[in-house]
C-alpha cells in the first residue's frame, strides 16, 4: 500500500497549501541517531536507495534487449539513444519532472501543476519530503528520477531501426520532462485520479503500469503509427521476419529488467516494511515466472517452436502485470496476473503483426497492452480498487501519452522530418548517422 | 552460523509436532514498528530479500558462462533452457519445493516430507516462518526458491550442444520439484543429516557446497554418463577441442556468479549479523580470488598458457569450495578452500576428458569436484565439522543426485530419447530446434 | 563527510599510539543485538558491504569496457588481465594492502607505514576497526579491498593490445600491493595529507578522485609514455582511427561502472546515515548524466556526429569528477562538475591523440584528467577544501604514481621487454599469448 496513494485525501482535508504533514514528522533526524525511530528511518531511506540503483540497471536491461533484438547495423544508434535517455531523463526530472510530478501548487486543480527545479523550493533544504517523511528528500527525488526516463525507453524501441536521431531525442526530451510527470501526477502527485470517489475509489496503480508502462506503450503506439513499419517487413508475401541480432545480448537486457524490477516494485513500498517488501517481492517473481511459461507454452502451440523472445517477452509481460497490484494481489493470484498476461503478450504482439504496425521489441504489447491488463487486474484479482476506476485510469492516462506523442511527433514530422531516408535505413543507421558500426574485427 | 543447522538438534528436543519456537517471537510485528526489535527484523528481512535477488543474477550469469563458452550454433538452445529452468524452478518450489524442503511433516521420518503449495499449509498467513523468526515467510520462501534452480542449471551445461530439449525440460522440472528439495531435507529441513550423532555431529554444510553444488554435479555426471560425448570431440587422433564461442558473455557470467554468491553466502547468515555476514562476505571473496590464482598458475604450469577459461573456472571453483564453510573458516584458512578448489578443478576437467565424459562448461568439475572438496574442507580447515559426518553427508546426497538422475534420464532415454540427431547436433540447435539463429547482422 | 578524513586530527591530538577511539566504543555487539545502537551497527555495516560488492561489479565493469572498446584479437587477453587484477588485488590487499593503506604504525612519520597481513595484528579479532567503530573489521577490509585493484585496471586499459603480459602481470601486482595503499595512507591512513595545516586545511578527496583515479590514470601515462603507441594507429598521413570491437559490451561495461559508483561513493560516506548516503546518490548521478550530455554536445559539435564511445567516457568522466566531493558539492553544483568533466574528457582524449599518446580506452583522460578536475572542483564547487591542500594533494599522488610506475616499467622493460613484438601485436594478443581467439563460431 502506498502511502503516495493514501495521502492525497487527507491533504486535501488539510487544506492546499497548509502542508502540515511537514511538521509532524522529526525533520532532523540527527538528533535521534541513537534511536530506533532514527535507524527505522535510515533503513527504509536505504531501501529506497538501493531500490533506485536497481531501477537504473533496468535501463541497461532496456539498452541490452532492444540492441539485442534489433539489427546490428542499428546497434550504436539503439545505444546512444539509451545512454541519451538516462542522462536527460535524470536532468530533466530535477530541473522540471519532480516538481511537475508532485506538484507543490497546481495551476489546474489535480490536472496540472508544472514546477521548478528539485532542491529549488522552500523547505527543499528540509531533511524530509513533505508527502513522505519516511526518507530523505533526495532519497525520494533519486528513486523517482530512475522511473522517469523508462517512458522514453519504451518509445526507443518501438521505433527503432527508421527513426531520425534528432527529432528522437527532442521527442524523447519533451515527453520526460512534460508529459511523464504530468499524467504521473494525476496519481501519485494528489492528481484528480487519486481524488476519485473523494479519494474512496481512488485509481490504484501501485508500481506504475499503467503511469509507467501503459503510458509508454501508447506513446510507442502514437510514434510507429506516424512512423510505418521498416522497410522489407510486410510484403506481398507476407510478413518478412526481420531477425534478431544478439539473443545472448537480448537475454541479458531481459534478466536485468527482472533484477531491476524487485527495486521497481520492492521500492514502491516506500519502506522496508519487512512484510510489505517481501509480498511484493514474492508477487513480482511469482508473475514473471508465470508470464514466461505462459508466453513459452503459447508460442510452443501457436508458432509451433520454442521461442526465446516470446520467453524473454513473457518475464516482462508477468512483470508488467503485476506492477499495478504487487502489493494488492497474493501470491496465488499473481500467477494469474503474470500468467494472463504471458498469454496475451504473444497474441498481441501476432496481432500488432498482423495490422502492419512495426514494433521491433514488443514494447507496445509488453508495457501497452500488458499494462493495460495489469491495472484492470487489481480490480480482477483483488479487492483494492474497483473496475471503474480502473478503467478511468486507463483510459486518462493512455489518451493522454497518445494524443501528446501523436501531436508532438506529429509536429516534429512537419517541422525535421521523423524517419532516416530509405539509403540510411538500408545501409543502417549505425554507420550513417554516428559513423561507425557497433561490431568490428 | 545458520539457524537452520542449529534448529533441528532444539527441534527434537522439543519434540515433533510441537514447534514452540513459533510462540517465542513476536508474530505481529505491526507493534513494534518504533522499537528496534521491528527494525531489526526488517533490516534481517531486507538482507535476505536482497540476497534472494543476488541469487537469481546468478541465474544470468549461468546462462551467460553456459553459452559463452559453447558453441554460437547452439546458443540460443542454451539461453531458452535457463530461462525455463529459473520460471520453472520457481513456480515449482512454489507448488511443492519449498514444503518437501523444509517439511511440516515427515512421511518417512527424516527422509522423505512431500509438502504442497507454499503458503496453503494453515499459519501460512503468519508472519514468520515457524523454524525462523528472524524475517518473514515470504523472504524465506523466495531467498530459497532462487536456490532451487540451481541444480538444474548446473546440468543444462554439462548436457549442452546435444541434449534433446522437452526431455531435458521434463529432466529439470522433476529435479528440481522433487529430488532437490527431498536431499535438501535431509540437511536444512530438519531431516537425517541434521539428526547425526543427535545432532551434535550434524552434516555441516553452510550454503550448500554438498546439497546445491554436489549434488547439481553428479546429476550432472549422471545424465553425461547416459547422453554420450559430443560428436567429434573425442576423436582416433585424441582430443579435439570445441573453443567457446564467446568469452566475454563468459567472463560477465562469472563475474555474475561471483557477485551473486555474495548473496548466496551472505544471505545464508540468514540474518544481517554484522560479524556472521561481514566474516563471510570476505572469506567469499578471498576463496574466489585465491581459487582463480591458483587455476591460473596450475593451467600455465599444466597447459603452457595464461588460459581464461581456468581462470573463470577458478573463481567459480574457489566459491562452491568456500560454500559448505564460509561462516566457519578463517579468513586465512579460506585461501586454501579456495586455493585447492583452484588447482583441483584444472585437473579434474582435464581426467574427465581423458575419460571421455564430455562436459562443456566443467560444470561436474566445478560444481561435483570442487562441492565435495568444499564440504570436506570444513572438517579439514575449521572445527565445525567431524570428517565422518561430512562423509555421511556427501555421499547420501551425490549418491541420491547420481541415482535418482540416472534413473530418470534413463526412462526418458527410453520413452523420448534424450539425444538429437547427428543432423540437428551438427547443424546446431538453434536453426534445428528453435527455428533462428542466435547471431545474425 | 568522512570519518576517515576528520580522524587523523583527532588521533593526533590523542597522541601516535594511544588510539582511545578502540575503548570508546562497544567491541562486542553481541550484548546489544535488541537495542537501537546494535541495529545501527548492524545496518551501518550491511551498507558497507553491499557498497563492496557494487564496487566489485566495477571491475567487471572495467573488463566490458575495455575489450569492447578495443580489437577483437586483442579481448581475451583484455578480460584474463582483469581477471587476474582482481584475484590478485584482493589477495594482495589481504597480505600486505590493508595495512599499509591503514597503518598502525608508521616507519616514517605519515609517508611510510608498510604492514602485514590483514587480521594477524594484535586487535584484530576484535569487533571493529579502531579508526572506525561503525562497521566491522572484515566489512572494511573487504570494502577496501575492492577499490585496491581499481588502480591497475585504469591502466589495463591504456596498455592495451600490445603489452606483454607477464610484465603487466608484475607491474600490476607491485602497484596494487605497495604503490597504492601508500599514497592511499598519506590521505585516509592519517598520512601528511591528511595533516596539512595540522588537519585543519586538510587535502578533501571524499572517495578517491585523485587516491585511486588520478593515481590510476598517471600510472597509466607513464606506462604508455614508455610503451609507445599501437602499431597503425599514427601513420605519416595522420590518425587512423583503430574501431572498437563491441560497443554493447562497452556500454554494459559503462552503465555497471555507473552502477558500482553508487557503492563506490554511497559506501564512502562510511554508514548508511540517511542524508549523507542519499545526498551522495544524487550528486553521483547529476554528475555522471551531466557529463554524459556535456560529452555527447562536445562531440557532436566538434567531431561532427553523435559520438557512442564519447558518451560513455562522458558518464566516467561526470562520475570521476564528483568523487572527491560528491558528500561536499551540492546537487546544483554537481552538474557543473561533472558538466566540466564531460567536455573536458573529449577534449582530453583529442589532446593525447594529438601528442601521439596512445590510450586505446581514454583512461589517461577519464581517469588522470577528470581525477584532478574533480579534485579542484570540491575547492571550486564547495567550502570544504583550499585549492592550495587539494593542489599539495594531486601533486603529490600524481607525482608518486608517475614516478614509482615510470621506475617499475623502466626496469621491467630492461629485464624482459613490456612490449609484444610486431608479428604478435598483428596476429593479436589471444592467439600468440592465450592460444585461441575470443569470439568463435
């Protein structure tokens, strides 16, 4: 249970503005060392620490599986981007993001409420945040900080092989900065989603798949639909497989998304709850695993042979289904959760095939239509939120990444142009746009 | 010093079926949550979640050392079988492992437990576990489920490039459901080897030098002895070498192996005692270091040349040679675990290969070889242990591994066949058997 | 704020010899486990070996870097020197480092205090470290432990692909053991920099800017410097640039240093104090993501492209120079000093090809240049440190390093070459050192 996502209610009881909640808990901390209170507090900030650490590997996981499931000629481009995405994401998050996300004021009642710099407010110096006096305020900021940049590496790899660098990257920019955090605020920044029912069926989304995930899988949607496919995939024929280039590579990617996501899900505790953490430790690797045989067993009937993306794929549509409920669903139910979505990632990835709409890693199936599945779970497969509300969720949040990313790429398209041209595309974007390929003698 | 091998002597004393410990410690942590009894189970708990977590990247570095040092034809073949085996081996321990591991209620008493689904069994809403109040059930459950793979993985090496896929599948998944945590019973769930001498000359085997390691080996020595050598290796003109087929992926997966037994190790403390983990953490490392120096220095004497794969090989064997020890011998006296386990696994893989059984990873050398020499090391190198009883030990596990192992593998020979066909062996299992190769441009 | 670094003064007032900081605290935790102050021990201890194990990951880190990013014939000699650095590194840490790096007693008053095996002095069984109470005695050792073989892996780098190896494995072998736990002491082990103004202008180097980085990366340059240049690589028509083999693994190679910086720097902050440890996280990354973005502009306006390999030095560079004072800056301040770091690697690494100094991985620059950027930085950025002590400090480091490590290679060099011969240097390095290539079918 989050407290992010008990709080809005009683803020609001408090009145905007009065942030009480600061003066209650012991701000500073140094006068307790001695005290359990004080190692309880060191302790939970510790988790949340490691938990961000955990988080920044998952960006390597996504690094490694997009470069290992794309071709090799676009390697050095799928990486950059990667490396690109981290560093601006973390410096956007602290220069607009985290303010954005948790919204000191909102300009928009529960809508909007754009912000400055972290550290940059009155109280920043404060030992803790005002919405969680559990950890330090930059405990809080760093954790949040990881999370952001995921959204943009979903889109990375939906549109790999044929996007142009440039107008990737001020797509990528302006969607971190902007766009994350403020559909993020909606739920956990005391947004109108947490204030659903007066806050008594509030949208519940513990991890994040639908305001991580979901909301990057249909932001990927927007971008390949203005995109189109790469060249040679769909022909008369029929659907050309275009083949991985690096499965040793991909797998990595996959397991370090795995080992990422115990922070991703473990530190959405927002303590070191020793009965919280484990719950949800035990729910994630429950659903991961359950995804990956559910993925295996349906690509073994459906395309007739033992596929390693669709198991790679099927660990990360487990875990995408679980990151709305981990904390919410039981152990017994998050095989249900991981494995539905085990299932349904293979399905949607044929049928994306199917409709020509290009998404060289899955990412659209795996975060959009998983995370989908994921947040109507909590209504399904606990009593934590109810179908409604999901739905409302859903609903905001997804319209909200593609409407933005449709009219931002969009835009982009009229402006620089969105795609390499068909001599780039062929010869790979490795050598021409950052002159080199990725493997050499 | 774990709980876990103290606990059985008390047990008994206490008589079965009256688990008193389970009254002792307080079951509703909620009350405490400002002492630092509370806190200190939750840093406990954090421990052993985040050695869960350590232990399952060993899972990656399996998958990476296995298909780093075997041929690229059959790499993607490797890769689907560890990420089986890791989905697997978790939901298995779910279903039965983890109560045949460490049963309620003994069949056979002290041999055989069968237990069902995890958490089914009445008190499982409890907080604790009954024979460890020290962190939560859940914590419990999955520090161990990401032990149980293991063992399968250990053979999927020394099987790999010809092994028949749904025979090694179904192989796995009932080693893993049933022998693994029937032998582990014995040692950790209260049973035989825990009762020797009443208990006061318990089998000694910290984390698992005998019970993981060993016992992987001679399943794996098992299934080699049925499945015959790789075509070509052992040929009129003697040995012709096989050369792996990418060294880096099997320096990061040793590297991961190293990391990961951290946790391994560290998290058998099961608790963060700061001498008991700290104490380990180093003779870990110091083992590892000192079984890959010594590796090197009997490979370039040996072989005439500074070879990788024995250094990898050293720091692996050095770690399963510490396991059985790690919390009972010396600093000092675990550069010679280590040291040994070094020298050891370079001749050992080199009498294998003499003898013709074809092990590609030296993962009966490694694990087999080097986990009997660990067990024996800690009557040899501290005081933990009495010689006879780590005899008694080896040789009940490994014989039970062997038999068990051949047994099975044999009916599958029988019914399914466990070898693929020249033609698939020699084209490669990925085209044959997965339908794409694991490298392309 | 170190306690290492505000120690030595104190010692000093209490007089060489009577080290009272042993009495003052408990030494046997064991009469504490229910209490706070136990708890506190116990986490503060925990952090520092989770930090030693992020710290090992570094050295595989190092490993991906450094055979990604030079030739393929050259790799398994690449990953075999590091495997030996670390193997070796910790075991020389164990018999001689540690207690030169801390010495108890000093032969030659704070510039020489050459020790013995870790452990074997008198104290050494008890609980924890005199010069530092919170943690224990084992988890300090292995804590710096693992930076020790830091120093020889920075030049790894920059020898590569055409040293010899039994010459580096020497070099390698007396630099860690004895050159850089000496300059190490002058700071952390209460030597005269430690001293400066009698402590009260003290040299600031929070986690080793210039004790463990710039003393790598002038090792590095004297060892180049007396080496020479890649063969091919400076022609009379100008640079010819020598393409990386494997920019994946260099970029899993990147992000894991990134990672085990999180350790590096959180694990020096010496407990898991909440602010101290999340402060440290925040100033780490802003810095690293700044010199990553500063890096990637930098080179993109001047070498005309998206630069991958520049990104990744830019994340080193950015995180080597907040590590002097990544607990001093604040979060606004580290994005200038890794900013500045960023564009200063780029050029750096232009200048040394310039000069025809040949470092194949840019370790001069990451390491030696940024080192002392960010040592100047904590003077410029902060109020913790002169620029005159930091300038006595990096002098002095820099200095001995270059001097003891031009000696050493000098003499190698007379007695048995440092340098392959020219047919070796062309076959590559695997097949005529190590007798088989790295990547195979």
């Amino acid at each position: 249970m989050t407290i992010k996502s008990i709080l809005p209610a009683s803020l609001l009881l408090l009145g905007a503005g009065t942030l009480l909640a600061q003066d209650d808990p012991p701000t500073d901390y140094a006068k307790f060392e001695g005290s359990a209170e004080y190692v309880k507090f060191a302790l939970n900030n510790l988790w949340i620490l490691i938990s961000a650490a955990l988080v920044f590997l998952m960006h390597l996981g996504f690094a490694s599986l997009e470069s290992g499931l794309c071709q090799s000629k676009n390697t050095v481009n799928i990486l950059f981007k990667n490396c690109f995405i981290i560093a601006m994401g973390v410096l956007t998050y602290y220069l607009v993001g985290f303010n954005t996300h948790y919204p000191a004021e909102w300009q928009m009642d529960g809508f909007l409420g754009l912000g400055g710099p972290a550290g940059a407010e009155a109280g920043s110096a404060d030992f803790t945040s005002e919405y969680n006096p559990g950890y330090t305020y930059w405990s809080d900021f760093i954790f949040q900080a990881m999370f952001a940049a995921t959204a943009a590496t979903i889109v990375s790899g939906a549109v790999a092989e044929r996007v142009k660098l440039g107008s990737f990257l001020i797509f990528a920019t302006l969607l971190v900065a902007f766009a994350y955090p403020i559909a993020g605020s909606w739920h956990w920044g005391t947004g109108f989603l947490s204030r659903l029912g007066d806050g008594d069926a509030a949208f519940y989304d513990f991890a994040g798949s639908t305001v991580v995930h979901a909301f990057g899988g249909f932001a990927a949607l927007a971008c390949v639909l203005i995109l189109g496919p790469r060249a040679g995939k769909y022909t008369k024929e029929g659907l050309k497989p275009i083949l991985p280039s690096n499965l040793p590579l991909a797998t990595i990617g996959a397991f370090l998304l795995f080992l990422g996501w115990f922070g991703f899900n473990g530190g959405s505790v927002l303590s070191a709850d020793a009965q919280g953490v484990s719950t949800v430790f035990v729910t994630t690797a429950l659903a991961a695993c359950a995804g990956a045989l559910a993925s295996i067993a349906t690509a073994w009937i459906v395309l007739k042979k033992p596929d390693l993306s669709m198991a790679l794929n099927g660990f990360l549509a487990g875990l995408v289904g679980i990151t709305a409920g981990a904390d919410a669903i039981s152990p017994s139910m998050s095989l249900v959760a991981g494995g539905v979505a085990g299932v349904l990632v293979v399905f949607s990835i044929m049928f994306f095939d199917k409709i020509k709409v290009d998404d060289p890693v899955g990412a659209i199936s795996v975060h959009g239509v998983c995370g989908i599945w994921g947040t109507l779970a909590v209504a399904f497969l606990s009593d934590a939120a109810t179908l409604s509300s999901q739905l409302i969720g859903i609903v905001s949040v997804c319209a909200f990444a593609f409407v933005f990313s449709f009219a931002l790429f969009f835009i982009l398209k009229l402006i620089m142009g969105v795609r390499v041209d068909a001599d780039e595309e062929s010869e790979g974007l490795d050598v021409a746009e950052h002159g080199a390929p990725a493997y050499n003698k």
